[in-house]
C-alpha cells in the first residue's frame, strides 16, 4: 500500500517518469520516509507499552546472567536475522530496545545483525550462490552481529547513549489518584512514543533524503571497474565506497551476482554488500540521534573491521 501511494504520488500526481532520476529518488524517498516513520511509531508504542507492564529487571536478569553468557547475544543475533529490514528500518526496534533498557551490546547485536541476514535476503542467496555460500554467509553475518555487540557491551559506552530522548515529562497529580486505568495507561504509553518519535523524525527525513538522492543518481555499474580482479585492497576498498549507498540485502544481491559475474572475487562482493547494508550513511545520521559521536564510531569502526576480516576470509576460502 505504501509503495502504492508512492508510486501514485511519484508517477501520476507529480508526473515524473519512473525512468528519470528526479522520479526513482522521489519515490524512493517517499516509500521509505513513510514506511520507517510508522516502524518507528509502532515500535516506540510498542516497547513504551511492554516497559509499563513487563519487569523489566527480571529481563535484564536473564539476559546478563552468567551461566548463559553469550547465549543471549545469539538470541539477538536470531532476532535480528528474522527480521527482514535494511539498516534505517531495524533503526526504531533499536530504539525500542534501548527504550527498554536492554543491554547495549545486546541491542548492538540485534541492530548490527538485521540488515546482515534475512530469511528474505537468504532465499535468494540459495538460490543464486548455494547452500554451502548462503550458510556461510548467515553464519559470518550473524558473527559481525554477536561481536560487534561483545566488544561494545565491554568499552561500557552506555553514557554515550542520549537519555533525553526517553525522558518522560513528570506531571504531578492533584486529583490524589494513585491508580492508573486502562486509558492513562494508554495516554502515557501514547504521549512517551510520540515525543520519541517526534524528536527522531527529522532525522529519519535527512537520513532518507541521503539514501533517495544515492539511489535515483549513482549508476549501479559505477563502483564494477573498481573491484574487479584479486586486488589486495579490494575487500577494504569495496567497505569504503560502499559506506554512502543506501539499500536492503534483498535489493543489494543482484547486483553482487552482477558483480562477480564481471569478475569481482566473492569475499570482495560480499563485503561490499555487507557494508551496503549495515554501514549506510543515512543509518548513521539517525543514529546520531540517539547516541554520541564516539558510540557510533565506534559501532561503524567495528562492523566495517568486521565486515573487512569476513571478505578476506571469504577470498581465502572459496
């Protein structure tokens, strides 16, 4: 339905045509816009509501206890590959997350992971490169995730978070109710995810607007005559170049086909999907939002580390 819209407001109502650039970024930015804003709605509802009623301690608990130490990390690591998103897009459960008090690392597992593996993203990789490459592609997905996480739930960073986007507005109450019913609940669960939204909103705008632009005017055969042969920085030259595009995994794989058909080695295309998709420019504007300069450098430095040691053992491998 949202593509839908898009392409009606894109296409019909404004008129431009699907084949021009100005029309490709429009209805890019429009889709994805939309689409991410109520992600981002229905995610801080959401886990605004499961913060009032869950014990939030008792999770907490679980999830950091010892005797399951790095077993949570590899439930993070699972949700975030079950479910479908890009970067931007796993972007408002992150915050959900972190609205919920779950473990940085953990949410840095989850968000790092995401845009990595997809059921989606999987099934054409079988069906292009085999089981063998699409189960170990998972595995090395997963892996940046499950890291990436560990180092950071270590450099104890959580001061670097930006609490003021989750700080709720305290009103004093004359009536001398101290019960809540059903619809305060709701008012105060609605009024808290609002105001996150609203402060992450703009964000989202510009970050998308980047990723638009990206997507309707750089050619898809521009980054090839780069990477093609067993150049020994292809793999970190791929991440780098790959850092301003903007798409899914599921958008990304033909193009790494592409790619290695015209002779790029298959560490190096899967590196430079790998950062495609879980290192965008527009990603890390909205993250910016909700974290300092040096949490995010350090999330991106060590996903591209990551991303990097996985296309030379990829070039090694296969």
């Amino acid at each position: 339905m949202i593509d839908q819209f898009a392409s009606w407001l894109t296409f019909s109502a404004l008129q431009l045509s699907a084949e021009t650039h100005a029309g490709q970024a429009l209805h890019f930015f429009i889709y994805d816009t939309i689409k991410i804003l109520l992600l981002l709605t229905i995610m801080t509802h959401a886990m605004s509501l499961l913060r009032h009623y869950l014990p939030m301690e008792k999770m907490q608990t679980f999830l950091t206890s010892r005797n399951f130490y790095g077993f949570d990390y590899v439930i993070a690591s699972l949700f975030g590959a079950l479910t479908p998103f890009c970067s931007c897009s796993s972007i408002p459960l992150f915050i959900g997350f972190l609205q919920a008090k779950i473990p940085l690392g953990l949410t840095f597992t989850f968000l790092a992971t995401s845009p990595l593996v997809n059921e989606i993203a999987l099934v054409l990789f079988l069906t292009i490169f085999g089981w063998k490459i699409t189960v170990m592609y998972a595995v090395a997905g997963m892996f940046v995730g499950i890291m990436s996480g560990m180092i950071l739930s270590k450099m104890h960073l959580e001061k670097e978070i930006k609490t003021d986007l989750f700080e709720e507005k305290k009103k004093t109450c004359c009536c001398g109710c101290n019960k809540e019913t059903k619809l305060t609940v709701l008012q105060k669960v609605s009024r808290e995810a609002r105001g996150i939204t609203r402060r992450v909103a703009p964000y989202v705008v510009i970050g998308v607007g980047i990723g638009a632009l990206i997507h309707g005017y750089v050619p898809e055969g521009y980054f090839e005559n780069a990477l093609t042969g067993g150049n020994l920085f292809s793999v970190p030259l791929a991440v780098l170049v790959a850092v301003p595009l903007y798409a899914n995994a599921s958008g990304v794989i033909p193009i790494v086909e592409a790619l290695v058909a015209k002779g790029v080695v298959l560490g190096t295309a899967l590196a430079f999907m790998m950062a495609v998709v879980g290192l965008s420019l527009p990603e890390a504007l909205i993250l910016k939002r909700v974290m300092s300069w040096k949490l995010l450098g350090a999330f991106f430095g060590i996903v591209t580390v990551g991303i990097i040691l996985i296309g030379y053992l990829f070039n090694i491998v296969m």
